[in-house]
C-alpha cells in the first residue's frame, strides 16, 4: 500500500536528481512511490533513472514530450500519484531519512479540515549551514505575514520551501500550483491556501530536510527578474496583506533589484509598498541597507554574526 508519494519534477540536473531520488527510496517509511517528473527531452536524465528504477521497483519515470515548466511538472506528478499524501521535493534537495514518518505522525496528529505539513530544515549554502525557519508562527499569525513580514535583513526567518510541503492528494488536485507561475510557485500556493477557511499549517519541529541553495548555476526561482515579481504582486494583489505585501516588496523583489543595479527599481518599490503596503520603520531600514549593502556583503555579514551567537541574535530581535 502506498501511504505517500513523493514527486519530483526536473530537466537537465542527472546528479544531483541522483541525489535527491536516493534520499527519498531510503526514508524510513517504506510505503512509498517516488514519482519523477522529467520536464520535457532529456535522454541524459532519462538514462540515469532507468538505472535507479532497475534497483527500486518504488521509482516511476513520467517523461514529459515537452516542458510545462516546474508548477505544471508538479501537477502532473500529482495527477499521476497513487499515494493519500504528497511530499514534494526538488531536484537540487534532499531528504534525511526520518522526514516523511514524522511529518506523517504531525498532521495525523491534527483535527484541522485543511492541512499543510512541513518541517525544519538546514539551509545549506557554500559559507556554512543554517536551521531555517528560526523560529515558528504565533499562534494568531497570519500565514502571509509569517513568510515575508520578516524582521531582520538575512532571510530564513520565517520559511515554508516546497521540498518540505506534505499534503493531501485531494488538497493538491482541488487546488493546484498555479499554471505557468514562473516564480515564486510554492509562495503563490501557500498565500492561496491562507486564505481557504480551516487551513492550518502544521510544523513538524524536526530538522528533515536539506535546502541547498546559493550554489553557482542558475535556476529558475534564483534568476533576479525583479519585474516579473513585481507584476505578479500587482496581479494577485489579493492573495496578500498589507504587511505581507510591504515585507515581499521591500524585502524579496528589493533584493532581486538591486542585485541587477536597477536603482530605477528603488521608487517604484517604495510606492508600490507607501499606497498597498502597511510598513513599519524597520521595513524601509530592511529596504534601504538591501540597497546599500549588495548580496554578497550580506551574505559575508550573516555568516560573520552566526559565527557569533550572542552578536546574532541581538540584531535578529533588533
């Protein structure tokens, strides 16, 4: 019987798919389906599959004749899964081997009508590793707010990625990831759900998965299209409170901005966030060092405070 399937959509990352198939067979939960998505021609991909589906009969391959792209990919995983729960995960992610057992005990233990799992993770980057989310919603904190009304100027305060979303098939096929959402997918979905009466997101508390991020290749969701993000806000205006918006406009699309040096960017934004937003001083602090201060020196600044404790977590609660 197959409790949970796992989908995993991809195209042209053979490796680290390896990678990530392999953290999911071996899970400690055995009832299980892997079901991999390839996103359009990609004999190379292909190839290595077969290979892995020769040595665990769990695996199934759904070849795509063309590319959907990664929110399409994923419904298909779905719509082709057998299993009563989903547990997404992304080519470039990787599970530790109790994830999916203890995100299944968290939400069976939930009387909520709608759930949505997730779980800890270490957010791996080239400098060091970190545990995100820092720390869990209140118990009145809207799921909106949560993501991206952070408080501090490094990311991973507040964070649901979708390689630790563990839901209901029936939840995923009623409402799926929205079509031709080009980024941004998983931050789209949870919004949406937020706002489907009943809804509640249930962490479990554990560390379970690994996010590796900030390597040097290029993906979709890290490309700094900064229009792009700021026309879907514009669009889907409704799917956000005030201050989820001014913290997704000053925090999320600022950074994407301003890593292009398109000061251009930098009224639009502040207006953007002035006449939909609800803002706090903090936020134009946010705002203005992300200008100031470009990525990498942000980055060489948050691994610099998490090599001191006390330092950190005095400016985090700043």
């Amino acid at each position: 019987m197959v409790i949970v399937s796992a989908v995993i959509p991809t195209r042209g990352r053979p490796e680290l798919l390896r990678r990530a198939v392999r953290s999911a067979l071996t899970q400690t939960l055995r009832d299980l389906e892997v079901v991999v998505v390839i996103d359009g021609p990609d004999p190379v991909t292909h190839g290595v599959l077969q290979e892995l589906v020769q040595q665990d009969g769990r695996l199934r391959v759904l070849a795509l004749a063309s590319s959907v792209g990664g929110s399409d990919a994923r419904n298909r995983g779905v719509d082709a899964a057998i299993g009563e729960w989903i547990a997404f995960l992304d080519d470039d992610d990787e599970w530790l081997p109790g994830k999916l057992q203890a995100q299944l005990d968290a939400v069976c233990a939930s009387t909520a009508p709608v759930l949505i799992g997730t779980c800890r993770m270490i957010a791996r980057t080239p400098g060091r590793d970190y545990v995100w989310p820092r720390r869990m919603p209140a118990g009145d904190e809207q799921i909106g707010e949560y993501l991206l009304a952070r408080r501090s100027l490094t990311r991973g305060e507040g964070y649901i990625q979708t390689s630790t979303f563990f839901v209901r098939r029936s939840l995923m096929l009623a409402h799926p990831f929205k079509s031709g959402q080009v980024k941004h997918q998983d931050t789209e979905w949870v919004l949406r759900m937020g706002r489907v009466p009943g809804t509640q997101v249930v962490f479990a508390e554990q560390v379970l998965a690994i996010h590796n991020i900030e390597e040097e290749r290029v993906t979709v969701s890290g490309k700094s299209n900064w229009r792009y993000s700021l026309a879907w806000v514009r669009r889907d205006r409704h799917l956000f409170t005030p201050r989820a918006l001014s913290g997704f406009v000053l925090y999320q699309i600022a950074s994407e901005a301003s890593d292009q040096g398109q000061w251009r960017a930098f009224p639009l934004l502040l207006s953007e966030a002035l006449r939909h937003g609800s803002s706090t001083p903090r936020d134009y602090a946010i705002f203005l060092a992300i200008w100031l201060l470009p990525r990498r020196r942000r980055r060489r600044l948050r691994d610099w405070l998490a090599r001191r404790p006390a330092l950190g977590a005095l400016v985090h609660a700043l």
